[in-house]
C-alpha cells in the first residue's frame, strides 16, 4: 500500500493541475509542485530504503533488475522535476501576459 501512495496522490496532483489551468488560480499551482517535490523525495526515499533492507522484490531478482530497477527510477525522477518545470514555465508565461 505504502508503495501505491505517490500513484495516487500524483493523480490528485494532476487534477490540480488541470484545474490551474482552467482556472488560473495560483494556489493550485503551488500545491502541485509542493505535492510533486514531496513524492519525488518519498519515492527515493522508498525505494532506498527497500532496497537496503532487502524487501524490494524487484531489485533482489538479479543484477540485471536492479540496474533496470534504478535506472527506471532514474528516469521517473527527472521525468517528475521535468514537469514541475514546464508547469511553473506555464505559469511564468500566463503571469507575464496578464501584466502586458
């Protein structure tokens, strides 16, 4: 359960994302990439924690799962920190266009 948490609160963050963009309210945007950041941390700290005590079953498979494994998470990260950025680049570009 603990490992479904970020999937789930990740699709909230989404929906305060799309929400933003209808409606342009700041504060959701804000909770997105507060909400965001946070799963980035939690899902790192999960999966290092795991696989240190030795209860991720994936990486205890092979060698070969574990590189996989680390480097799906490597993907998964900066995929994440990727869209933080273009969300907050979203919002720097409608801000500057309600100023002008």
């Amino acid at each position: 359960m603990l490992q479904l948490l970020p999937e789930f609160l990740m699709i909230i963050a989404g929906i305060l994302l799309f929400i933003y963009t209808l409606a342009h309210i700041a504060a959701l945007l804000l909770l997105y990439v507060i909400l965001a950041s946070s799963l980035c941390l939690y899902v790192l700290a999960f999966s290092i924690v795991s696989t240190t005590m030795g209860s991720n079953m994936i990486v205890n498979e092979s060698k070969m799962h574990l590189i996989a494994y680390w480097m799906y998470m490597a993907f998964s990260l900066v995929s994440m920190v990727y869209f933080m950025y273009i969300a907050v680049s979203y919002y720097k570009y409608n801000l500057d266009l309600s100023r002008s």
